[in-house]
C-alpha cells in the first residue's frame, strides 16, 4: 500500500521539531542518493535552520567526483551551498568499508566545525534500522549493539541527527517520486560483496516486516537504557584527579558483571580520550584480572585495585607517544590544556626520569599518573612539571571531568 506523502512529511518534521527545534543551523550529509536527497528536500521544507550540505567522495569508484558534483548541483537548486570533502588518506589493508565511515564522519565533523553548524543530519531510515540489527545479531552483538541506532548521537566532536528512522525507505522514494524529484542511487547499493546488500536481500526474500524489527530494536534501546541508569548509580562516589578516575572498588566489585563491563569501559575512554571503546574480550579477561586484585594495563590505560578504589590512570608510555603540543594555549594528549607557555617550548609527557628531582610523593599521585602528567620542555631540557611543581604563569586544566565521565555511561 502506497503511503501518504503528507504523513511521511509530517513525521519527519514532527522528529526535526523534537531534536533540532532550537538549533540555529545545520549540516546535510548529503551522497546524492534517495535517502540524502529526501532529507535535503524535508529539512528545506521545514525551513527551521540555516543549512548547509556536504558530499563526502571516497574516491571508490569511477564516478564517484561527478555523482558529487551532481549532488552540488541539486542542494544550489535549493539555495544551499555546498562543498565536496574529498577523501584523500586511505591506507592500505584493513576493512576498507570501515575505514570509509570513519573518514566520512571525521571529514564531516571538521567541515561542520569550520561553518559553525550545530548538528549534522544523517539520512538513516526505517530499513538501515532493521538491517543494523540483523547485521550486529549476525555477529553476536550484546545489548548495546543490537539496541536500535539513536536518534541523537555524539562523535568525533559533533553532534549527528537522524530525524528519518521512523519512515522507510520505500515510504521517502514515494514521497519524492510524488513531487517529481529525483535521485542518484549508489551501485554499489546493488554489490552483494557487501554485508549490509546481503541482508537487504534477504529481508526482501523473507519478506521480514521492517516496523517489527525496528521494534524488537527499540525494545532493546530501553534494555540498554537501564542497563547505563544502574551503572551510573553504581559509580556514584567515583573521583577525577589529574585526569585519572578512582572508582570506589566495593561497589565496583559488587555489581553485576554487565555493570563493571560498562563502568571499565567508560573509564578506559576517559582516560584515554578514544573514540570507540576497546575490544570485548581484552575487557572481560581485565574484569577477572581485577576480581583478583590484579593491575593491568589495556589501551592505553592502567587499572589497578588499590587503598579502597578502582584507579584508572593514563599509561605513561602511551603517555610518552602522544605527540608534543605548542602554543598558548596548547592541548596535549587529549587530555589537557596548558597556558602560559613560552617561545619554542612544547608540552610531552613528564616521563619517570625527572620524578625524584619533584617531589613527586608530596604531589599524593601514583607515580605512573605522575609520570603520565604533562611535562614542559624547552629542547632536552625540563622547564615545567605544572601537576608536581606550579609555576607562576604557568597552568594546566584538565578537559574531562566527572560529568564528561557520566555521560560516557550514556554514550551508544
């Protein structure tokens, strides 16, 4: 059955009202295709915000730079500007499709930071719903990763909306079809090499209903919903110090395996500032590890269960590997901000070697958290250690504190 244009407009602008009403302008990832181009035309229509629109080219296939330029053409028809993001640092080896969507949303994130936007509009439907849960139960996914995908995300420093997970992707080629507008479909949309194709076939094939499975994901969504309120109340009495946390260890140990799993995890990217968290094994073999007391190190971090608390502190070699920053101020390791800075001097990790020369016992750090503080150098030379021995005109702020750790809890 045909669905009403009308409605199918009216829902989208009813989720653009609810999460981005009071947002004063906002990005279009826009591909050309007939998800993209039904967002571009629905949020114009809506008329909320001041927008723009990007075209990431990966640069796969051969006509990958016209279909770009065609989706140029099509936002300028709208009076949209628009800009073409080239992807230009591929590596080779590795998971080729993965690497393509992290790129595409860092060069998004960067395009939209450099205009000023708020949010970026992604065109996820109905369908990329139901096929991200087939896909993630195909490969054993817990309850986060079959839980459906969220309205309202934060990444790469940028907040993305997908406003059209309620319609479907039949549902917005009718509503395009039904105003004359047309589309550029990827072919690769048709390539079965590709996972996601696979899983479209066959939802077709079987004729699986699209609102149920994007039911039993959303169903799953309030699951994980619960799962991270009893983890945020299990870390109350958690501590921020010099960029290290302190979990209090009794009531990590206590809590259910799911919990400490969730609490370890958010911990682990506080620390370090990654974007995604580690591996599932590496972190069930460490929760055992720390059932028993023991001290281990895991991306780039160190846990250890000591004097009534769960320390989670930055590895100093990694530490150690963080490039060096300059400038006033200057941002170090993810992790800090340091101002006062003088001419030719950088910020690296302090490191183990100046540490008897500080004072470090005094400063009530652990020493590898001393080691992993930031250190001013000039040259070889050590000018500052700001956490162990301030000084004047010289300070350092961490970037993350309890609320950025809470709202890690939340993070899917």
């Amino acid at each position: 059955m045909a669905a009403d244009p009308a409605a199918v407009e009216a829902r989208v602008h009813a989720a653009l009202d609810r999460l981005a009403g009071d947002l004063p302008s906002l990005g279009i990832a826009l591909s050309g295709g007939g998800d993209s181009t039904a967002l571009m035309h629905l949020v114009h229509r809506w008329g909320r915000a001041r927008l723009r629109a990007a075209t990431v080219d990966h640069g796969l296939r051969p006509g990958s730079a016209a279909e770009a330029r065609q989706a140029g053409l099509a936002a300028g028809v709208l009076g949209i500007p628009h800009e073409t993001l080239v992807w230009t640092t591929r590596a080779g080896g590795g998971n080729l499709m993965a690497a393509a969507r992290q790129a595409r949303l860092r060069l998004l994130a960067d395009w939209a930071r450099r205009h000023g936007l708020a949010a970026v509009l992604l065109g996820h439907t109905l369908d990329d719903q139901a096929e991200t849960l087939l896909m993630r139960l195909n490969r054993g996914a817990g309850v986060d990763g079959l839980s459906a995908m969220a309205e309202t995300r934060r990444a790469c420093g940028m907040v993305w909306l997908r406003p059209m997970l309620g319609a479907s992707r039949a549902e917005l080629r009718q509503w395009l079809t039904a105003r004359g507008l047309v589309w550029a479909d990827d072919p690769s949309n048709e390539n079965a090499d590709f996972e996601r194709v696979r899983i479209r076939k066959a939802i077709a094939t079987l004729g699986l209903p699209l609102q149920q499975l994007g039911q039993s994901a959303a169903n799953l969504g309030m699951a994980r919903d619960a799962l991270q309120e009893f983890a945020a109340q299990v870390s109350q009495g958690a501590e921020v110090r010099a960029g290290s946390l302190l979990l209090p260890l009794a009531r990590f140990l206590a809590a259910p395996p799911e919990i400490r799993r969730r609490l370890l995890v958010a911990g682990l990217r506080f620390v370090t500032d990654a974007d995604y968290p580690p591996r599932r094994e590496p972190v069930l073999q460490a929760l055992a590890a720390l059932a028993k007391g023991g001290r281990l190190t895991l991306d780039g971090a160190i846990a250890e269960a000591r004097d009534g608390a769960l320390h989670l502190i930055r590895e100093p070699a990694a530490a150690a590997r963080s490039p060096a920053a300059s400038g006033d101020p200057a941002v170090w390791d993810g992790r800090w901000r340091l101002s006062g800075l003088g001419p030719g001097q950088e910020v690296r990790a302090l490191g183990h070697a100046p540490l008897p020369g500080l004072g470090w016992r005094d400063s009530g750090l652990l020493r590898d958290e001393a080691a992993a503080s930031p250190g001013i150098w000039q040259g070889g030379r050590l000018v500052a250690a700001p956490l162990l021995r301030p000084v004047a005109g010289i300070s350092a702020e961490p970037l993350r504190g309890l609320p950025e750790f809470r709202a890690l809890l939340y993070v899917h």
